[in-house]
C-alpha cells in the first residue's frame, strides 16, 4: 500500500539503530538532545525496531520489529505507532490489517505526526481496533512452592501404566519433567496413540507434521518416537520461555508465533482452557530449563530465575 516511508525518516533512524549496535548510549541521540525518562527508553525501543525491521547490523526479523515497536507504541511513542500502522497496512511481519492500521495511525496522527495524518486517507476510519500486544500482558504468575499434593497419575489402568511407564524412562533424557509430560498427553490425546485431530496433530503428543519433521519424528504414530518429539519440542519450549508453563503449553497448543504476538497467553478460549488443564495436573507454573538450547523470547524479563 505504501510504497516507502519517508527518507528523512529512514535516514534518521537507520544512523539510529547503527547508533544503537556500536554502542547503548547512541540510540538515545535519536531522541531529542533534551529528552530523558520514558522518552529516551521509547527512542532506544524504536531505534531497535527500525535495526530489525530492515536488518541493519543484526539478522533481520519483522516479527521482532513488530513487538518492540507495539511496546514503544503502547507507552506513547508516535514514531512508533506510524511505524506498527505502516506494517499492518503491508503486511510487513504481521497480518495485513487495514483496521489495526488505521487506529495505529490515528494514535500517532493525535500527537502531530504528519505521515500518519496522511496515510489515514489510505486506510479508512479508525475504529479503536488494536492487536493485542498494545495491551500489557497479564503478569506471570509466580511458581507454586510445591507440586500438588495429589497425583493424578498414580492409579491409571494398564494400558495407560505401560505408556506411562515409557514416558517415565523417556523425560529424564530431556531433562523435562515426567509429570509434565504425562500432563500435556492426557490433554492432548487421553493417551491414544492413534489419535489424529482435524489439524492433522498426531498420536500421544499430537504432533503437527511441521514439529514432527522440525524434530526427526518418522512415525507420529509409534509411541516412543512420538513421546521423543514431544519432549524435544517441551525442552525447547521450556527453554524458549525461560520456564514458564503458561507460556510453554500455551505455545505447544497454539504455536510460539502467537504467545509471542500477544507477549502471553492468547485470547483464545481453546487455548486458555488447555493452559488451565496442563496447569492443574502438573500443579506447578514454573520448570528448569536448559538457557544454552535457544535465546529466549524477547519480551521476557531478563532474569533466568522466576518472577
């Protein structure tokens, strides 16, 4: 829809985010010289949004450009709030959203922003529509000093025991917890190895055929290959949000490109439902990771220790 941006913008925040890379202190240069507070924390966040945004000085990542500029929008940056309204009217990184874009501008529009008042007339009326990251996510809850006291998995019938038993042997080799795992099966299939849900997920885990090739699964439906990939991809998932099972099982239902565009736990009623069966046979909120198989999401807090 549109073709560029202004060039005076692209110059200024492209000597920004190289500004940034060299050194922190040079992304506030962005700001204006008297700026402090909140407004040299939004410059830095925009400053890194425009670096990822076009991939200057680090690998480019539109999705990661979207979610720092949502924060530096959401705390009342106008730049960036154009900017959130420029990648929804293009799709760039995030759904094409001619309404999400028309209330982004119409933010930035109110505090004088001139390109934003101009791309109004491309997108219609804005109507308040906002995506879900502008909003702040729900706070973590903290993790439960113990586990329940009751185990839902002591006096399961014999052919689950047998799948149970393999689980047991298997976790400890991902470092995941068995009855984590045994939790995320019960809900995922009630122990049915065939099962095979209108998405096409598959067996114990329900494993999608893109996970189940992600991670070297050959037979969704034999048990022990399953239950593998199943627990490859909780040990990643448990890595990636630094521990927390809210966000790990909400990614492992609706995938970890949503729980990162909502910074949470999204609004979807299937979603939350299986986030609170997860949570209540596992009886914790928190779970060691291993911190050396993959950076963690960018919107978490920086410390490896729970909230």
């Amino acid at each position: 829809m549109f073709a560029a941006k202004s060039d005076g913008r692209a110059r200024t925040f492209r000597r920004g985010a190289v500004c940034w890379i060299a050194v922190a202190a040079c992304a506030f240069a962005v700001a204006a010289s008297a700026a402090e507070g909140p407004a040299v924390a939004q410059a830095d966040l925009v400053a890194q949004a425009v670096a990822y945004e076009h991939g200057e000085g680090v690998p480019k990542d539109q999705l990661k450009a979207a979610a720092l500029y949502c924060e530096a929008a959401r705390d009342g940056d106008p730049e960036a709030q154009y900017s959130l309204g420029w990648m929804y009217a293009n799709g760039r990184g995030v759904p094409r959203d001619d309404a999400v874009a028309a209330s982004f501008f119409a933010l930035a529009a109110a505090a004088g922003h001139a390109g934003a008042v101009k791309a109004l007339g491309f997108v219609g009326e804005a109507r308040g529509i906002l995506p879900g990251c502008f909003h702040r996510p729900d706070p973590l809850p903290a993790p439960d000093a113990t586990p329940s006291a009751a185990d839902p998995f002591a006096d399961l019938p014999g052919w689950k025991r047998k799948i149970a038993d393999q689980v047991a042997t298997l976790a400890p080799r991902y470092d995941v917890d068995t009855r984590l795992a045994l939790a995320v099966i019960t809900v995922e299939s009630n122990f049915e190895p065939t099962a095979r849900s209108t998405k096409d997920a598959r067996g114990l885990m329900q494993l999608i055929p893109e996970t189940a090739a992600r991670f070297n699964v050959r037979d969704s439906f034999d048990v022990s290959d399953n239950v593998r990939g199943g627990l490859s991809y909780l040990r990643w998932l448990l890595a990636y949000y630094k521990g927390y099972i809210v966000l790990a099982a909400a990614a492992y239902n609706a995938g970890e490109a949503v729980v990162d565009r909502y910074q949470g736990i999204p609004p979807y009623p299937e979603t939350r439902e299986y986030v609170r069966q997860v949570l209540r046979l596992y009886g914790k909120t928190w779970h060691p990771f291993d911190p050396r198989i993959v950076k963690p999401a960018s919107f978490l807090p920086a410390s490896d220790k729970p909230l």
